[in-house]
C-alpha cells in the first residue's frame, strides 16, 4: 500500500495529495507543537531552521 492510500484510507485524510490542505496540515501542526513545547536555551524548532537555511540556500534540489 502507497503511503498515500494509507493516509486516505486508515487515516481518513482524503486530501492528502493536495497542496493546499498540505500546507494547512503543516502549518497547524507547527502551532500546536510551539503551543507546547517549552524552549529552552535558545531552542528552535525545525520550521525556523527550515527558514534560515532555504534562505542561505542558492541551489535547488
């Protein structure tokens, strides 16, 4: 079973393949997690290292 299938099928997240529900899904994700995760000692989560770095980035993969 594709992973896609799964997500559609097990999960009931009949969007999955499309963009816009995607970055929805990611986007309430990332605010939940810094919602409450405590961050300590200058701490970042993995959407602020996402940014720095594709701003350094000058090729595309």
């Amino acid at each position: 079973m594709k992973p896609s299938e799964f997500c559609k099928e097990k999960l009931g997240l009949h969007k999955i393949k499309q963009y816009a529900f995607l970055r929805q899904y990611w986007n309430d994700a990332d605010e939940q997690y810094r919602r409450n995760h405590h961050f300590q000692n200058h701490e970042r989560c993995l959407a602020e290292i996402l940014v720095d770095y594709s701003g350094n980035c000058t090729e595309q993969v």
